[in-house]
C-alpha cells in the first residue's frame, strides 16, 4: 500500500487492497509469455493495456501528454520474461 500510495498520489486503505489482491490473478511464467505472443497484429496483454489506457482517459485520470504516450505501449516487451525462461549459461 505504501508503494501505491507515493506512486499514484492516491491513498488506498487494507480492505482495497486486500480486494485488490484478490481479483487480479498471478500468472504462470509460461502463461505470461503467451499473453505477449501476437495474433492479429496485436497481443492479447496489448489489448488489455490499451482497453485500460481507454478506460482511465474516459474517466478523466490521465493528463493528454500521458495518453499519447501510453497508447503506443512502446515499453510493453517480454523481453526480461524470455531472460528469466531461458537456461543460466555457467
């Protein structure tokens, strides 16, 4: 909560978090990449992002000079994923 707080500048309280927690799944490292493998063009966690970036500026929540920038998800990559899947060389 301390971490989210100083982030967002918003507060949220032990029973928020707590729901927070509980309605967002964990993903297996394996389902993660998948979430980022394209099929039609775009990945189904880009199509998610996007859907959330949508959401947050049709209630208002980002500033203009974020949306552009958040829109083009440049930054979204499973590169560090891949680091994490691939065998430690010795």
């Amino acid at each position: 909560m301390r971490f989210y707080n100083a982030w967002t500048g918003k507060t949220m309280t032990r029973e928020e978090a707590i729901r927070d927690i509980k309605d967002h799944p964990v993903y297996a490292l394996d389902q993660q990449l998948d979430m980022f493998k394209q099929s039609y063009g775009t990945s189904e966690l880009r199509e998610w992002l996007h859907d959330i970036v949508s959401f947050q500026n049709e209630s208002g929540e980002l500033d203009r000079r974020d949306l552009a920038r958040l829109e083009r998800l440049h930054y979204v990559t499973d590169i560090y994923l891949k680091a994490v899947k691939a065998p430690a060389k010795k």
